[in-house]
C-alpha cells in the first residue's frame, strides 16, 4: 500500500510539473543562467534530480525507520541514511553527469546519428556496468570480504564450473547493516 502511495504522489507530481509548465520554467531559469547547452542539460537535469530527490526523501525515510522498523527489517542509522544518500548523490553526479554530458556532447556532435550512437553509448556504459557493479560501486557502500574456504565455497565453485562460468573471487557483503530483509 505504501509503495502505491509513492509511486501515485510521484506520477502526479511529474504530471502537475508538466501540465503546469514547471519543467518549462525550470528549463528558463536555468538557460538564464548559462549559455552553454550541454551544461545546461547537465543543470536542468540535476536540479530535477536534487528536487525530486528532496520531495521523496520523506518517503524514503518513513519506509525505514517506520515500515521497516515495525516489522524488525532495519538496522539503517540516521547517519547511515545520510551517508548513502550522499555518496548516491556522488556517484550520480559522476556517472550520470558524465553519461548524460556524453550523450548532449553526441547530439550536438552529430544530431541525424544521435539515437543510434547515444543507445551505443548507453548500452556500452550498461555493459561495463554489470561487469564491475561489484568491484567499483558495492565497496562504496558494503564491505566485501573474501568467502572462506569451506563447504559452502566449494558447492558455489562446482556449480559455476558446471556452468562453464569461470570465478575469480566470491564475496560475502555486509548487507545486513542496512536490513535483514535479505
């Protein structure tokens, strides 16, 4: 029920942005603060991100330390709470900034291939993601270490050697220090 909730307020919210011409206003405000339209692709969009952030982060909040808390699940802090979302912020800013700069630098590059070379784009960055998600974004937030040698990592090798899926290392996470739902 509260994810319905969550999901209505932020439909109707973008609704109301677009009918009412708020992404419009938005857009004028910050072309009146710079010229550059790459840059202010990269404005417009992290201004909405950063908002709709905020608007959300009640939400967020009352789903861990209330639902959560009620049922058992969370063992996030306000510190921890604040920490991901900073880091979150970071790594949205670097990465999504990046790709988002990318694919604007395309467009005005070459606007009649764009579709074509953004969806390359996109699709190579989603490729590399899946391939090091783990080694480069998990460590930011979880600690990984190695699977003693035991009967567990011995099943997990043999099932990934029928599976002709070659293993290199296999981590444990400490995933619990935010919820135990897993």
């Amino acid at each position: 029920s509260f994810g319905m909730i969550t999901s209505s307020f932020g439909f109707v919210t973008t609704l109301l942005m677009y009918t009412l011409g708020g992404f419009g206003w938005v857009d004028a405000m910050v072309a009146g603060w710079v010229n550059d339209p790459i840059l202010q692709s990269l404005i417009f969009f992290g201004l909405i991100f950063v908002v709709n952030d905020i608007i959300s982060m009640p939400f967020s909040w009352y789903d861990t330390f209330v639902i959560e808390e009620r049922f058992g699940f969370n063992k996030m802090t306000p510190s921890l709470f604040v920490m991901d979302k900073l880091k979150s912020y970071a790594i949205t800013a670097i990465l999504g900034g990046g790709l988002l700069y990318l694919i604007m630098w395309i467009y005005n590059l070459t606007p009649e291939n764009f579709w074509f070379l953004a969806w390359a784009l996109v699709s190579a960055f989603s490729l590399f993601m899946s391939l090091f998600y783990s080694e480069l974004i998990v460590p930011l937030f979880n600690k990984q270490t190695p699977l003693p040698d035991g009967e567990l990592r011995t099943a997990i090798e043999n099932f990934s050697q029928k599976a002709g899926f070659q293993l290199k290392n296999i981590y444990i996470i400490d995933g619990s220090k935010r919820s135990t739902k897993a």
